[in-house]
C-alpha cells in the first residue's frame, strides 16, 4: 500500500485530519503497538486548551495494512529503525509530524512470557 516511511506518514496525517472532523487540536496522536502477526493502535488528541479528547479511525484494517508496511520498510530501508514494538505519530497543527519508534524491552519480555506459557500448553495437551 505504501513504499515509503514519508508515504506512511502522509497517510496517518491524512488519515487524522479527515477523522478529526475539523476540531481544533495542538497535538494528535497514533500510539501503535505491534507484535509478530499483531498490530493494535489508539488515538488521541490535546486541544489547544491543553484538555484530552479521543477520536475514532474509521478506516481500522487500512491503517493496520501501513502500520504492516511501514513496519517492513523501516526493517529495510535507510534510516533503519531495527526491533520496534511501539511508536508514537505525532501531527501538529501546522501539519508537521514527529514518529518515535520505541522497542519497549519489558513488554516484549511479557509477550516472550505469555506465548512461551500458551506453547507449552498446547504441547502438554497434545500428549492427552
């Protein structure tokens, strides 16, 4: 769907814009979580009083589908951002933007965890 990190951010902010239905904000943000197979996201906005608000993304399984991309592109392609399991989109009023790509090392420790204790479940059941 995209080929490139900067089509990927043009696609959120479009994205952001279009679904904040011309409501006033400072900062609006996708906070994404991603995982082998597994990709989540929320959003969030500042007014320019400083208060929070939520807005809804009416094109989920799109936005999952350049989260994906994004994810391959990044593996792949100058600058490289290696072993991210969260990032943070910023857009601006101005329609400038900001990504951070986080590796959050302790939840990725709690996935391990969780997925190690479902195989080896599955594995003790199979012997039943």
């Amino acid at each position: 769907m995209v080929n490139t990190e900067t089509d990927a951010f043009v696609f959120f902010a479009s994205t952001m814009i279009r679904c904040m239905n011309g409501n006033a904000f400072s900062a609006c943000y996708l906070e994404i979580e991603r995982q082998e197979g597994a990709i989540g996201f929320s959003t969030c906005y500042k007014t320019p009083q400083g208060a929070e608000g939520y807005y809804e993304i009416e094109n989920r399984a799109e936005v999952c589908e350049v989260i994906r991309d994004l994810y391959a592109i990044t593996q792949t392609q100058p600058p490289i951002h290696k072993d991210w399991n969260k990032a943070l989109f910023t857009l601006y009023p101005d329609g400038k933007s900001d990504m951070e790509y986080i590796w959050d090392a302790e939840w990725q420790a709690e996935i391990d965890r969780y997925n190690a204790e479902a195989e080896a479940e599955k594995q003790k059941n199979r012997g039943k």
